[in-house]
C-alpha cells in the first residue's frame, strides 16, 4: 500500500468521525425520540411552563379587575354629571372633570400600553431551550410513519386513538398532531401519506376553537392551503385547485396564490385548445379599406379584453427570410446584465428603418388586424425557445407611461413555427390556451377603454417539451392611436 491510498484511507475516516460528532451534537444525548426515559424529563418541564403560564393568568386577572373596577367608577360618575342638570354650575365639579381628563385618562392609556406578566414571558422564553428541538419533532414523525409502515397500520385509526387492535380514544391525535405529521411527509416527499394526513387534520379541525387556534396562527386555510399544493404535485390539478380556492376565500395567502396560478397554469399548458364556446370564427373585413377585397380569416378567442387569432397571417417566404437570415440571437436579459430567471428564450430585434420589404409589408398587415398605427411601437422582435424554453407569469402592460410612448395597448405574436409537443400561450385568467400553430397571430389588447391595465391580460409561454418554438413579437403603444382610438371611461 502506498503512501497516497493511506492518505485517503486517513482522511476518509476522519470525515466519517467528524460527521460521526455532528449527528451526535445535533441529536445530543437526550434524544426524546429515542427513550421513554427521557420523554419522561418533559413532563416536569410541561409542569414547570403550566405554572409560569398559571401566574401569567393571575397576572392578567389582576389587571382585568383593577380595570373593571375603574370602569365601574367612571361610569357612576358619568351618570352622575348627566343627572345633574345644575352639576357644571359648581366650579368644583368643572375643575374635577378637565383634570380628570387631562391627567387621568392619559395615565389609563400608559397602563392600557403596559403588558402584564412580563416576568413570566421572560421565563417562557429562557425554558425554550428545554423544549424538543425541530430535530426531535422530525424524528417522532419519522418513527410514527415507521410504526404505520412497518404493522401496516391505518393513520386515521391511529389518529383516533386506535393501535394495533386496542381503542384508546384519549390517545387520539389532535388536529395540529395530524397535521404536523402532514407537514413532514410533505417535505419528505410523500405525497400520498401527506395527502391522508391533511384530509385527516381537515376532518379534526372544529371551527369552535377558531379563538383558541388564532394562539397558532392557524386556521382551516393552512390545511387547505398545503392539501391543495400536495394535490397539485401529484398532478391532481382540478382538485388542488378546489381546495387552494377555498384557503384563498378564508385568508389571502402568498403561498395559497402562488400554488393555486400553477395549478391553473399546469392545466392549461397540458389542454391543446380552450377557447370560449360562445365566440366564433369570421373573416375581418371592416378594419381598414383594404380588408373589403382580401378579408383575414379570425377567429374571436376573448371579448373583454379583446383577443383574436388570425389564420394565415405571415406567409412561409416572409417565415423563411425571417429564419435564414444571419441571426445574432441573445439570451433573455434582466436590467441587461444577469440572464432572467422568468425567462429562457433568446432573441433578436429587426429595426423599423423603412428598408426592407419584408417588415414594411408586416407592419402594413399588422396595421389591417388590428386598426392601431406602427408608429411609435417596439421593433419587431424574433424569439426563440429551445427545450424547456418557457416565459413566466406577466403582464405587457407597464405600470406606468413608457418613454414617452404611452403603454403597450395591444401585443401581437405571429407564430413561426409548430411546436410538438408545449410552448402553448396561456391566459389564466381567460381560461385560454392558444397553441402554436405556423402561420397564425395572436392579438390580444393590453388596456382597458380609459388606458389603465387590463389584469386580465396576464400571461406566460410554457415551457417547450419536444421541438422548437419561433415566434415574432410586436408590441403596439397607446400615443400614436390618439385620434384612431380615444381613451374613454370604462363602462
């Protein structure tokens, strides 16, 4: 054995050793889950805290008399003032109220401020660190889960007390053991056995103790809130939704949002085509003068905000000088020096220098779908998603006028070419998923009637699962439609 392998022999051991120390520093002698002997120290510290929150109580309780007592004084006194007619005549009486007054009930506000039991809250935080740590909560999940594995155990009959044929219903489990126990096996990756153990927390949960639970900072949404999000990893996007809908409806969430746009997302972006039964297809033939001899087929995909699609808008030879040129794509950038994180597409600007034929011909058609002038307007713009390309969640419309352009009112994307299998556009608030199809345009407006953003608009590009997505972009800005589209109230 040479001098090299001994080496590393050595110094594998030495990190096994050194991880060795870490576990047992982490896990520590006393590890709750590990004995009934050292469960049993919790019990003098639960004894210790019920005496400190015993005297917190008291604490209370003393501040609530001396209050009520004073309430009661100040009332008598009210109604004496009020059944004294001639009570303001005195000028005893007058002094004794704006004295009252000014001093009093300034020092009653100072001692409303003051928080009682303020020694046993100093307590109740130094004994924190008697408690079970977060490591010792994950191992007596971890063990529990062991226990239904290992006897095939059912949780709901464990959950009501009942283990390995015994019934002891004052074992049973409360609503927040059930759902800590579903917290677990979510961030274990269990799907399944969390999905058991939120619908078993839900069905524990008993809006009585709504008061009670407000100590936690829980309510039935927390539960909906995570059986929707489990749902939806296990791509049961109609029911997780159902249930994140409900959590949003008790308590605005961030998490309950974020979950629920992406089930309504993943649905979409899995549906080939949804478009409203009630709109159809026509040919356009009004916008300007021109469409009176060659009318564009279209078809209506959304009323409010408007949003059509075009047949047959760009043709193969305009697709093709757009695509064989020599093209010096970049990747999507965020304030142009970090690569987005919301987007994973590269792109390329065609500038509107009044030169080629082929954008002039584009911006005069582009004009005769959707009634609006060119001026003003961004460049047209050549997008380009590989595999996994994707834009997330957003709206066109900025908050605010942009350089002196107005907003963006309406956006249009011609599609390049046919994508197999993802890349859809989805409107979620719309219920719309437009698939790309070569040779189509999707135009949508951006504003509501008196310029401000439609938030119906928002929108993202799934992400691209086999194949290839190009797709040209332009964007339509409100200044320049002054006299073709007026700002009017909303009605």
């Amino acid at each position: 054995m040479n001098l090299r392998k001994i080496y590393i022999i050595l110094a594998t051991t030495w990190l096994c050793l050194l991880k060795a120390k870490a576990i047992r520093n982490q896990l520590g002698q006393d590890s709750y889950s590990a004995s009934t002997e050292t469960l049993k120290s919790l019990l003098s510290v639960e004894n210790i805290l019920m005496k400190n929150l015993a005297e917190y109580v008291e604490q209370l309780k003393q501040k609530l008399s001396l209050v009520k007592r004073a309430l009661t004084h100040f009332r008598a006194e009210e109604l004496k003032m009020r059944s004294d007619n001639d009570y303001f005549d005195n000028p005893l009486n007058s002094f004794a109220l704006l004295r009252h007054q000014r001093q009093d009930w300034l020092k009653w506000a100072a001692y409303m401020e003051q928080q009682p039991g303020t020694a046993q809250i100093a307590y109740a935080r130094e004994m924190r660190a008697e408690l079970p740590r977060t490591v010792d909560l994950q191992e007596a999940s971890h063990y529990i889960e062991l226990l239904v594995d290992y006897y095939e155990l059912e949780p709901k009959d464990l959950a009501a007390g009942k283990l390995a044929g015994h019934s002891q219903p004052n074992t049973a489990f409360s609503m927040l053991d059930c759902y800590a126990l579903a917290k677990f096996n979510l961030f274990q990756k269990n799907y399944a056995k969390a999905e058991n153990w939120f619908n078993i927390s839900l069905s524990k949960y008993d809006s009585r103790h709504n008061l009670l639970y407000k100590v936690f900072d829980f309510d039935e949404s927390n539960i909906l809130k995570w059986l929707g999000a489990v749902l939806i990893k296990r791509n049961e996007h109609v029911r997780g939704l159902q249930h994140l809908k409900r959590a949003n409806s008790i308590r605005i969430d961030e998490t309950s949002n974020h979950y629920q746009t992406k089930a309504i997302i993943q649905g979409l972006c899995s549906a080939s085509f949804h478009r409203p039964s009630y709109l159809h297809c026509r040919y356009n033939n009004w916008m300007t003068p021109f469409l009176r001899i060659a009318p564009l087929k279209m078809e209506e995909l959304s009323v409010d905000p408007i949003a059509v699609l075009y047949y047959d808008a760009i043709y193969d030879s305009e697709i093709e000088w757009f695509l064989n040129k020599s093209l010096n794509f970049i990747p999507a950038l965020l304030d142009m020096r970090e690569l987005s994180k919301d987007r994973t597409a590269q792109n390329v600007n065609f500038e509107d220098n009044g030169l080629e034929a082929v954008t002039l011909t584009l911006h005069k058609r582009l004009t005769d779908m959707t009634g609006f002038s060119m001026k003003g307007g961004d460049d047209l713009s050549l997008i380009n998603y590989g595999i996994g390309g994707h834009y997330s969640l957003h709206l066109d419309a900025f908050e605010a006028d942009y350089e002196g352009r107005g907003n963006r009112i309406a956006t249009t994307l011609f599609y390049l070419s046919n994508v197999e299998s993802g890349g859809a556009t989805v409107f979620p608030e719309l219920n719309l998923t437009v698939k790309p199809q070569k040779g189509t345009a999707l135009v949508w407006h951006n504003l509501h009637m008196n310029g401000e953003r439609h938030l119906k608009t928002w929108h993202t590009a799934c992400p691209v699962l086999v194949g290839t997505k190009y797709v040209l972009t332009k964007w339509i800005y409100s200044f320049s439609q002054m006299f073709i589209k007026p700002c009017l109230a909303n009605r």
